[in-house]
C-alpha cells in the first residue's frame, strides 16, 4: 500500500472515531452534572435551605445560547450548501452570542451578591452556593466550547470545510449544542426546584 494509500485510511479511521469519542466525553461530563445536580437536590431538603427567585441576568443569558444554537444550526445548514459568506456570519453570530450568555452568566453571579447572597462566608446560603458550583463548571465547559467554536471559525476561513468535508464543523456544533441544552435543563432545574 502506497503512502498516500495509508494515509487516506488513516484519515478515514479517524473520521469514523471522532464522534464516539465525542459522545463518550459528553456522556461523561452529563454523569458530573447528574453528580452535582443529585448533591443539590439531597442539599435542598436541609433546615438550612433557602430558597431565592434567579438573577434577571440568568434568563437573558439563557436566550443568548439559545440563540447561539440556532445560529451554529444555521451554519451547519449553509455549509451544507457552500454558502461560505452566511456560514461566516453564523458562525460569527454563535461566537457573539456565546459571548454574550458567558458575559451574563458572570453577571448573574455579580447580581446575586447586589442581592445579599454570597458564594462563601457571611451571607452565602447552602443554595446559592450550589447554585454558583454548578453554574460555574458550566462556564467552564462554554469556555471549552468557545475554544472549539474558535476552532471551527478559524478552519472555516482557512477553507477546510465545503458541502462534502465539514466533519470539524458538525463535531463543534454537536459540542456546542450539548453545552446549549445541557444549560437549558440547569436553568429549568433551578427555576422549578428551589
């Protein structure tokens, strides 16, 4: 088999591996959220618990990656169809929004302290302080996912991606929108159980 032979079979297994192995690791940051959401439900039923209305911050983040899964969507679909400038934008609009939803999520954190409730120390609450753990290792893995959004961009615009070849692109955008309804359902958990 000629070099070329070999590394067109090398790439097809890889292909083939990177989306197993994308689907493993979000099961596996699902079982630490199950963990952390298991933790605030067991914590919930202490004498101790206190419960407290969301930040306002906290619903116009949750737009924000809404719309920022709509609009990787929308690039997905235009890729698809080699309408590389709408690609651009969306791509560009995910990037925004992302922002946006990371700059409200702090926000959020910030309006709950306005609000007499701490993390730690004098003020914090069993529940806010859960609340925040939580909230905060999500941002982490938006950070992740800002790194891969990033990536995709950047190979976009190095033309790596076309109708026939955007695996780079669906594997961000799967990412993307696990960290997307993986915060949906946080937001609906904390607004229905207090």
């Amino acid at each position: 088999m000629t070099n070329q032979g070999l590394e067109q079979e090398y790439k097809t297994a890889k292909q083939k591996s990177a989306k197993p192995m994308l689907w493993v690791s979000m099961i596996s940051m699902s079982m630490m959220f199950i963990g952390l959401v298991s933790a605030y439900i067991v914590s919930s039923k202490r004498d101790d618990w206190v419960s407290f209305d969301l930040p306002p911050a906290l619903y116009t983040s949750t737009v924000l990656i809404l719309l920022s899964s709509i609009t990787f969507f929308l690039a997905q679909k235009s890729i698809s169809k080699n309408k590389r400038e709408q690609t651009t934008l969306f791509l560009l609009l995910t990037l925004l929004f992302g922002i946006g939803f990371a700059y409200f999520q702090v926000q959020g954190f910030y309006e709950l302290k306005e609000a007499g409730i701490y993390f730690a120390g004098k003020g914090s609450l069993v529940s806010s302080s859960m609340l925040i753990v939580i909230s905060f290792a999500h941002l982490l893995h938006v950070f992740a996912g800002f790194i891969v959004l990033l990536t995709v961009i950047y190979n976009h615009f190095k033309k790596r991606y076309n109708a026939t070849e955007m695996l780079g692109l669906e594997l961000g955008a799967i990412f993307w929108h696990f960290v997307d309804i993986l915060w949906i359902l946080l937001f609906l958990f904390f607004y229905f159980i207090r």
